[in-house]
C-alpha cells in the first residue's frame, strides 16, 4: 500500500516461495525511482516496485519481465 495526497494506492500481493529475502526492498525501491523518472502513474509505480521485488535476492530483471508479471501475472522467471 502506497500513500500520495491522500490517496491510497494498492497493489497485488504475490504468493511466491522464496530462499532469501535479500535484496526484496532494494529491488522495490529501485523500481518506485523507475517510475518516478520515466513519470509511471502513482498506481504502476506501486504494481512494478510489487513485481521486482518478488524474485528477492536476484532481481536482475528486464522491463519486459517486470511488464509480464504486472500485465499477466505472470511469476514465472526464470534465472
């Protein structure tokens, strides 16, 4: 959940399983700064930050991954 002028913003959740959780909030910040400087609405800011930040610790992903997972729901990336 993300707030911005007093609006509430939310995003799916994914139910994924995971060996690390390393990186998760890295990756999550990394893709609101994404949507930030490509002016991504407040909503897709939220739903990619959600998307890249499932594969936790190698969150080497593409747009096009990112876009599949947003789109689609579509959590099957593989590394």
């Amino acid at each position: 959940m993300l707030c911005q002028d007093r609006h509430f913003y939310q995003s799916p959740s994914y139910l994924v399983p995971t060996d690390h959780e390393v990186a998760s909030g890295d990756a999550f910040g990394a893709w609101i700064i994404h949507g930030i400087i490509n002016e991504f609405s407040t909503q897709e800011q939220l739903d990619y930050a959600m998307a890249a930040a499932i594969p936790s610790d190698s969150s080497l992903l593409s747009d096009k991954e990112i876009k599949a997972v947003v789109n689609k729901g579509d959590r099957n990336i593989l590394r």
